[in-house]
C-alpha cells in the first residue's frame, strides 16, 4: 500500500512539475517528500527511477528548455549534485564546476558582448583562432575592454591558445534582434580551399556568453553540443551531382533564455543556443522585415566554391538573436552540458578498483612483514648468539652489500629521483588547491597555470632530494648534479616544445605560443626554478649523510644466477603493471578530457587516485626489494627505480591504444602533437612513479636490516 502511494505521489510531482514553474515545482516536491513520513528514500528512489523510465518511454527528450525536460536532467544528474561524506546533501553543478562563481546581473537595454574562443575539432588538435576564419571583424574594444578591464590572460591560457576577445555580434538585454546582415567579405581561392579542409575535419567554432559555451541542440533528436559547425558536407545522393559538395554556415540564430531577477533590478542568464544557417544572400534577405527568419533550405544553400576560373566567393555573414524567458533557475543552466557525461559511480568503482590493488599489495606485504621476515629476523637473532650458528641464507647474506652505492651512474639516478619529487609534490598541492576551491576552472588556464608555477616553485624539493641521495653515494662531482637537476628534464621538456611550437606556427595554430611567453617560460626557469634548486642542494648537501644500519663490506659480493622473475626486463615489465593498472580507469576520463574536449571536474577523485598510485608504486617496490633482496642480489637501486618506472611505458602504450580506438585524428600535425604531448606526459609519469618505487625501497632496506643484530 505504501508502495502504490509513493508512486502515486511521484507521478502527480511529475504532472505538476511539467504545469508549473520549474523552482517552485522543486520546492513542492521537497515539502511533499518531507510530508510523507512513511515514505522512506529507498522507496522513493525507486518511484523517482519508473517515474523516469516512463517519461523516456513516452520520448521525452533531455535537453530542451521544457519542465519534463529540466526535471529529466535533474533526475539524471542527481549523483554529480551530493556533497558530504555521505552524500546526502544536494548542491547545483554551479557549485560543482564552478565555486565560488555568482551570478551576474543584467540590466535590460544594456550592450553586452559574446566572447570568442577556439576553432576546434575532434579529429585533429590544431585549433584556430576565431579572427582567423574569413569572418567579419570585431566591434570597437573601447566599451569591451571597459566592462573586462579586470580579466587578464594568465599564462596558462596563453599556452592553450586561449584569448579573450569579443564576438562581431552586437547585442542588447532583452532586445531580439531581427535578421541582420553583419558584413559581405570577398573570399580568396586559397581561403576557401582552406574553409572545405576545416568543414572536411570538422571544425566546430566556439563562442561563449556569460560565461556559458555556445550550444546546439535538438528536442527532436535529443541531442545537445558544444560549438556550431563551420559547415557541412553533403554527399552525391543528397545533392544529385557527382562529387561531394560544401556549404558555409554563414548565418547564426542565437537563442538566449533568462531569469528574471526577484526585484526586478534585472536578468540572469541561463542558456545560450545557436541554430547555424547556410544562406546566400540577396535584397530580398535581411531587408529589416522582423517577421523574417533564415531557415535552412536545399535552394538557398551557400556553396563553398569559387567560380570556374578562380573567382573570389562573395558571403554575407547575418545573424539574429531572440531572448526568450525562462523559470529555469541559475544554478542549474549547466545541467544540459553534463547530460551523457559519465556518472560519478563509475569513477568511484575506479577507486574502489585500485584500492582492491592496494589492499591486495597490502596483504602481500603484511605476510612479508609480519609472518616471513619476523620470523627470519627472529631466527638470525638467535642463531647469531650461539656459537655454533647456522650458515645465513637468502637476505641476511646482504647485510654488508646492500647499501653499496649503485657503480653505474649514481648522478642520473639522483637527478630522476629529485625530479619525480618535484612532480609528485607540485600536482599533489595542485589538486589539494583544486579539492579546496582555491582554483577557479571557469578562467580559463588557472589550472595550468598553478600546476606550471609549483612545477617551478617545488624546485627547491628536487634540489635537496637529489643532493641527498648523491651524497649518500659518495660522490663528489656535486655542482655538476645540481646544475643536471636543474638543467636536465626541464631542458628536454622545453626543447620538444619549442620545436613543437615551430611546427604548430607554420600550420598557423592557435596553441603556437608567441615569443613572450616562450620568454616567460625561459625566465621561469631559469631566473625562478633553477636558482630553486640550488638552494635545494645547499641544504641537502649541509644535512648529514644518510644512517644506514650496516657498515658496507669492501669486496662487493658475488651475485648468482637470479630467477626468471627477479632480472631486467622481466621484473621491470612486472612492475609497473599493477600501478598503471590502479589509475587506468580514471585515466580514460581524463584522456577524454584531454583530447575530445569532455568537461573533467572531479578533482576530489583525482587526488585520490594520486595517492593510490603512490600507494601501489610503494607496495609494488618493496614487494619486489624482498624477492631481489631474496635472490641474493644487492643490486637494488636502478632496479627499484624502473621497477616502477615502467609503468610509463605502460601509458604510452595506451596513449596509443586511444590514438588507434578513440581518436580519429586527420593528418599527419595531428598525429606529432598528439604523440608529443602523450610522450612527455609519459615520462613525467614514469619519473614520478619510478621516484617514489626507489624512496620506498630504500626506507623498507633500512627497516629490515635496521632489525638485525650484526656485529
């Protein structure tokens, strides 16, 4: 009975939800629930769950500006709304995505301006700035520049091409504006071949309003996107010629909907729509008839093609604009942009998969420790104090080899040691500002930007990590350490870019860095990070050398034959699975994120994933020390090291996977950009991974033989 109530009250909500104000329909539903004692939230869960399932069957569509539609979206998205441990209470993806962020206010009849962004697609990352399509140009920046004085391109929106300028549409609050035609411009030949290439890749362009994405999106098809096409490409059977034919979206109806503020004192806003159109104008288009709206038609197509011996293609860019009221509150104007995004849960069975890792790993080091080597401990205590002792076997044969400094390069594995804590120390604080909204993901670029100036302010780290290490190992050619730690991978990481940035200046990319960041880039490093390190170094070389609990034998010792599963490239490749495999649900996401322009906002998720993996590296290494350790092979530094490393190999692999399955990426730019990026991610991953493998092992070493009683 109570079953067939709840249901009952969940359909008459849904009823009253689509004849009434979306916030007052939620607030009703609220005190509703509240009233219903005997309702309990599994019950209710389950009404909500067929309540949606029959409105999807009667084909109600998810991202139109309907109440049925915005209670869907709603429903939908009800898990990315919880916070708390728990969650059990509810906030808007405004507070999610953006906190911190508050509404602005509009006042009717005020000029208002659209910002540009990239040109951009999924099948190829090289995007293009808006003024350099053929387009008409901007209006006059003096009221612009008024209203923005206070937005400033930060350095990381300047290394992803990102720059603040407005949008040739001119605009008024509240003021639909009827047909109007922008400007006519004379297209080239070679801008036009240029213009079927982008239509052929498709080339989305990008424009925002307050803040929101331009968005195209259908009711009947149920379908919303980001962007609006450059144009299109119709095959033979739609057009009845012979080969494929182009058309320019030259025309653009922009749908603007708003809230009333409650006083009266203005508007906000809470969804920007485009509805591209191809058109070729004449006198009879556009003519100040305000009933007249563009609609695409197969006979007044632009065709994107010059004439047969070469003439330029005359356009005439137009648009429109119509503001139309809306009771959908400001919060949830995001709610439509999240609609087929992935649910939260499966990012948190990709936690509770990689901490099956680590429990795993855990287990597999709580038998080491407490069963194995306590009893091993025990055994040579004892023995050691009678006379007569048995021989040593296995690990305890070390003693008097296993802190031996490595003989081959012991500077280069100082120097990766002290360069993957850096990594380590700077995303970890980049995500800990991220989890404690210090950053602002609406500006673009901030995130870049903080995890590029505590890459550079954590050089400190790297300097007195490496200087520790390198001490250890006695050697004394310390300036040139400290000058690699510095020098070495930032060297190599700005190299690859700058030659990058020549091939993406040539294709003439938006993301080609100009010469005064490649400056600042420079100066960043050499005037901040460097002098960083140094002062790193000082200390770590003032600091005394590290205690160890043995004292190291003269002689090295024979090392024997080592198993199948304890010797390079067997026990590297071994290795690095399991923390590759701890991140590599999550890494998807944000590969997607990366390269198909997917929003990624879950930062509390990312943190955690950080720390797993730099759980698992450390179980994976000791795990590892102990079996090497066991084979009697004191040779356990580098081992240690790309014990864990290899996990970047890992990586690029399946960078290359995702290349393969994922991205259908045209050309060969592309491709190299692609490949590039993925690469140094790759070994920025492995340093890191393979810094924490070697700490990791270096401590259990002392811990272990720490345990003995040896004379």
């Amino acid at each position: 009975m109570a079953n067939k109530r709840v249901l009952a009250f969940f359909v008459v909500s849904i009823i009253l939800f689509a004849s009434s104000p979306i916030a007052s329909h939620q607030k009703c539903v609220v005190e509703a629930v509240e009233g219903e004692q005997f309702v309990t939230r599994k019950q209710r869960n389950e009404a909500e769950a067929h309540a949606f399932e029959e409105l999807r069957k009667q084909g109600q569509d998810e991202v139109g500006h309907t109440a049925e539609a915005a209670a869907l979206r709603h429903y939908q998205l009800r898990k990315k709304k919880r916070k708390g441990l728990l969650g059990k209470k509810e906030k808007s993806l405004a507070e999610v995505l953006f906190p911190g962020v508050a509404a602005e206010l509009y006042t009717p009849d005020e000029d208002v301006f659209m910002m540009t962004d990239l040109v951009q697609s999924k099948k190829t990352h090289v995007p293009f700035e808006y003024y350099d399509l053929p387009v008409c140009p901007a209006p006059p920046l003096a009221d612009f520049r008024r209203r923005h004085r206070t937005q400033r391109k930060n350095l990381g929106a300047r290394l992803q091409g990102v720059e603040l300028k407005p949008a040739p549409f001119t605009l008024k609050v509240k003021q639909n504006q009827p047909c109007r035609k922008l400007c006519t411009m004379d297209i080239g030949p070679r801008k036009v071949r240029w213009l079927r290439k982008l239509v052929e890749r498709q080339y989305r362009v990008h424009v925002t309003f307050d803040s929101l994405p331009v968005l195209m999106r259908s009711s009947e098809l149920n379908y919303a996107v980001r962007g609006y096409p450059v144009g299109f490409k119709a095959p033979p059977s739609y057009t009845g010629l012979t080969h494929d034919e182009y058309f320019l979206y030259n025309h653009l109806k922009f749908t603007i909907t708003y809230l009333d503020e409650p006083n009266g004192e203005g508007i906000y806003i809470t969804g920007f729509d485009v509805h591209p159109v191809t058109l070729a104008h004449d006198d009879s288009t556009c003519n100040g008839d305000s009933s007249y709206s563009p609609k695409n038609s197969p006979s007044t197509y632009l065709t994107l093609r010059t004439g047969t011996i070469g003439e330029e293609l005359k356009v005439t860019f137009s648009y429109e604009v119509e503001w139309v009221p809306s009771e959908l509150p400001w919060e949830d104007r995001w709610d439509v942009y999240l609609i087929g995004s992935p649910d939260d849960d499966i990012h948190f069975f990709a936690i509770v998969n990689s901490l099956m890792i680590v429990l795993f790993l855990t287990g597999a080091i709580a038998t080491i420790m407490i069963r194995t080597l306590r009893k091993d401990i025990t055994t040579y205590n004892e023995m050691s104090m009678l006379e007569d002792g048995q021989d040593e076997t296995g690990w305890k044969l070390l003693h008097g080899d296993v802190f031996r400094p490595p003989s081959y390069w012991p500077m280069a594995l100082s120097v990766l040691v002290g360069n993957g804590a850096q990594i380590g120390v700077a995303f970890f604080i980049s995500m800990l500002a991220a989890v404690l909204k210090l950053l602002n993901p609406i500006k673009k670029g901030h995130t870049l930007t903080a995890l590029v100036v505590l890459y550079v302010l954590s050089g400190c780290v790297a300097g007195y990590v490496s200087a520790r290490v390198y001490k250890f190992c006695d050697a004394k050619n310390w300036k040139m350490n400290t000058v690699m730690t510095a020098m070495a991978l930032p060297g190599v990481l700005v190299g690859i870019f700058t030659v990058l940035n020549v091939f993406l200046s040539f294709a003439g990319a938006a993301t080609a860095v100009g010469f005064v960041t490649l400056l600042a880039l420079f100066a960043l490093w050499v005037c901040v990070s460097a002098p960083l390190v140094f002062i790193g170094a000082f200390f770590g070389l003032k600091a005394p050398k590290l205690e160890v609990p043995t004292k190291t034998n003269q002689i090295a010792r024979y090392v024997p034959e080592l198993p199948w599963y304890g010797s390079p490239p067997v026990s590297c490749i071994l290795g690095g699975i399991l923390p590759f495999g701890s991140v590599c649900i999550e890494l998807f996401f944000i590969m997607s994120a990366l390269w198909l322009h997917q929003i990624y906002y879950v930062m509390g998720f990312l943190l955690a994933v950080l720390l797993i993996l730099a759980a698992t590296c450390a179980q994976v290494s000791i795990v590892m020390a102990y079996l090497q350790l066991c084979s009697e092979d004191h040779r356990w530094w580098w081992k240690s090291f790309f014990n864990c490393a290899s996990a970047g190999i890992y990586l690029f692999l399946y960078s290359l996977w995702f290349l393969v399955s994922r991205l259908e990426l045209v050309g060969v730019l592309p491709v190299v950009v692609y490949l590039t990026y993925m690469s140094m991610i790759s070994v920025l991953f492995s340093i890191f991974c393979g810094s924490v493998g070697f700490m990791c092992a270096f401590a259990f070493n002392k811990t272990i033989y720490g345990a003995l009683k040896v004379d």
